[in-house]
C-alpha cells in the first residue's frame, strides 16, 4: 500500500464524460432515488462524485437529483393532479398523528399532577 507521502504533488487526471454517459447516469440516479437509495451511494456506484450527478440533472432538464419535479419527494411520472391527492392524504395522516400526540400529552400531564 503506497502512503499519502507517495501521493503528495500527483493530482488527480481530470475525467471527462460524453453526453451519452451523462445521461444515462442522470437515468439511473432518478431510478435509485425513487428506491430511497441515497446520492452518495449512487455516486460511489458510478464512481462520480455526487455534486456532478447533482449539476448533470440540473443541466439535463432543470429537475436535479429528485425523483419529481425539483422537490425530491414525489415518484418519478408523477402528474400535478396525483402529487396532490397523494399529499392529501399525507396531510390527513399528519392531522391525526398531531390530535393524538395532543390528546397523549394531555393525558400524561394529568397523570403526573
């Protein structure tokens, strides 16, 4: 194994992509993405540092590493009418989750009077 005293000066050769490459990496990362695997591990994969993903997609069509458009939560051929009905539903769970840990606070306060 070489130290890092050997690697002092050298720097590291400057890749370069076609876009072919590119695209096809971009592909695959909104595939990954929308199975919940992380851009870092994605990068490691492809052996590309994330942020380069990251500025491929951007450049690609504006969208960046989200599986939706920009904001990283929706699934990817996801229409405007579906993202809504599903964030709907997202909001009914989050009112009931809130009411209960309400009616749970409340009820351990009386306990502990």
């Amino acid at each position: 194994m070489k130290s890092s005293s050997e690697y002092a000066g050298r720097s590291r050769a400057k890749r370069t992509f076609s876009a072919a490459f590119k695209a096809e990496a971009v592909h695959l990362m909104r595939r990954r993405r929308a199975q919940g695997i992380p851009l870092a591990q994605i990068g490691r994969e492809l052996e590309v540092a994330p942020a380069l993903l990251w500025e491929w997609a951007k450049k690609l069509d504006g969208r960046g590493t989200g599986p939706s458009a920009g904001d990283g939560t929706g699934a990817p051929g996801e229409t405007l009418e579906e993202e809504v009905k599903r964030l709907r539903r997202e909001v009914v769970t989050l009112r009931q989750e809130r009411e209960f840990a309400k009616k749970a606070a409340a009820f351990f306060l009386k306990e502990s009077l």
